[in-house]
C-alpha cells in the first residue's frame, strides 16, 4: 500500500490578504442586510428579500473588491433559512474571487471556542471562511481553538481590540494588570501570534476608524480592520491619524456607505470603486 502525498500546507490567510489588496485595493465591503436597507432597495424585510439583497451585492462585487464580509446577525435573525442564505454567500463569494471575512463576535470558554472554530474555520464546514471576527473578552487565551484552526487551514482571525462604538473604551480602555490598557494586551498578543510571518500575518484585529488617535501601539505584523466609515462618520482621511505608522496594514471597512447604493449593480461597482480608489491614495 502506497503512503498518501502530504498534502501541500494552505498559502496563510495574511500572504492573500495582502496580494488582494494589493491587486483589487485596499476595500472590505459589509454585507449587512438592515430591514432600512431591504426596504431602501424594494424589497420586503423576509427570506427572499434577504436573498434577493446578498445575491446582488454578491454579483456586484465579489469580483471588484478584496474583502466581502457578511454580517452574521442579519442572517441569524431570519433563522435556519437566513443562515442557509450566509452560506450560500460565503461560498459564491469566494468562488467569484473575494475573500470572505464571516463577521461573527464570538467569544466564549476554550471548550466552546472549538466548536466556533469548527463552524467557520474548519474547510469542510458550510460556513467555512477566509477569516471570522472573534471577541478576546473572555480572555485572549479562550480564543486557542479558533487560532489553531485558523492556522491550520490558512484562515484569519480578526480579535477586537479598540471597538468602533463609544461604548467600547469602558473595557478596552481600562488598565489591566500591569498598569497597561486592555486593548494594549489584546495588541500584544497578537504581535506574538504573527511573529516572523511574512508578508503579513493571519491574526487580525479590529480598531475603529471614528477613533482619533488611537494611542496603542499598532505594530502588530497584521491586518488591522478599520470599520466605521461612511454611516459611522469616519472618513478615508481620518485613517492616517488613527493608524500612524500601521497605515499600510490597515482593511478599511464600509457597510451602509455602499450599500446604500443599491439595488443597482452599476452603481455599488461604482461606490465601491470610488472608495477604494480614495483609500489607495490614502494610504499609499
Ligand atoms: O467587527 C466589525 O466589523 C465591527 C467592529 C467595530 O468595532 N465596529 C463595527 O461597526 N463593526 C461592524 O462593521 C459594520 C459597520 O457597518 P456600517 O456602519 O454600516 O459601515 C457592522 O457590521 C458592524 O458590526
């Protein structure tokens, strides 16, 4: 009996991050399916609605920008059938040529954690994707199955540091053990995760674009996720004043500020085209 071939390892989530940005531009668009939205486009706040909707941002631009990421909650809220329609997205989306970033928050006890990893960094799981969010709340350490996972398949996990909303910086802003604040020690952690990883690592994290200047240090040797621009107030022209030196790792996200133009195809290609030109001049 012949040994089976060792199979080649997955080219690591951070290396293709940073070739579709390059290639596409620096662009992560939400796929967040707000009842405001359905109801903007035409469509009724149900099943086939939500269908109709992710369809067409999915033919839109899973083609045009580097990053798609689905909003869990807007699917979840529709039940078995609005996470069969999550499914679906993930899946066409990165068939068309996008990297999926499956926003989901989770965070629990390690035990737990596994089981999360399973649902979303495991390949053969339907919601399997390029990189999920996760919470490092419980303690960064409950996040091990998830990274292990991610590792193991080429994924990326992308952990909240400095949140977008307000409300964020009564924990993240907290000093922790060591007198250092909490956000600090989430940053840290993840510098040692993306050790020596090159061109970029496949630990992510998440800091808001509306925050001014940040004041942690960024130097993570990975993908920083920069969301709250457009509905949230934040502009490409902030990003160089919140990320200082880190600029140039940073995946600015947009979700209402595209969408916004839909349902035609023409002019979300278009909106997302015009931010990501802006952004590539921004952070050049
Ligand atoms: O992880 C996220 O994507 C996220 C983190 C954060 O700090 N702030 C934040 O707004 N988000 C998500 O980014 C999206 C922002 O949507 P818009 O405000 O419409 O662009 C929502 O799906 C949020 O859940």
């Amino acid at each position: 009996m012949s040994t089976p071939a060792p199979q080649p390892s997955p080219e690591p989530f951070g290396a293709r991050l940073r070739r579709a940005m390059d290639v596409r531009g620096p662009l992560c668009v939400g796929i967040d399916p707000h009842a405001s939205l359905l109801a903007a486009w035409g469509l009724e706040d149900d099943v086939a609605g939500l269908e109709r909707f992710t369809r067409t941002v999915v033919d839109a631009l899973a083609g045009e920008v580097a990053v798609l990421k689905p909003q869990s909650a807007f699917f979840e809220r529709f039940g078995s059938r609005g996470v069969a329609v999550l499914e679906r997205a993930i899946a066409d989306a990165r068939s068309a040529g996008a990297l999926v970033l499956t926003d989901a928050k989770r965070g629990d006890i390690g035990s737990t954690m596994a089981a999360y990893a399973a649902a979303y960094l495991d390949p053969g799981s339907p919601l399997f994707s390029d990189a999920v969010t996760v919470s490092p709340y419980l303690g960064f350490g409950s996040l091990r199955p998830a990274l292990d996972a991610a590792r193991a398949a080429g994924a990326g996990v992308f952990v909240l540091a400095l949140t977008s909303n307000p409300e964020g910086a009564e924990v993240q802003r907290a000093t922790a053990a060591g007198g250092r604040p909490v956000a600090q020690t989430v940053l840290d952690h993840i510098a040692r995760e993306n050790a020596g990883a090159g061109p970029l690592g496949s630990v992510g994290a998440v800091v808001g674009a509306t925050l001014g200047r940040a004041g942690v240090d960024l130097a993570v040797n990975g993908p920083l996720l920069a969301p709250g621009l457009g509905a949230q107030g934040a502009t490409a022209e902030d990003l160089p004043e919140v990320f200082g030196d880190a600029v140039r790792n940073v995946v600015p996200s947009i979700s209402r500020g595209v969408l916004g133009h839909g349902p035609s195809v023409a002019a979300l290609r278009e909106s997302a085209a015009r931010e990501a030109e802006r952004l590539r001049q921004v952070l050049a």
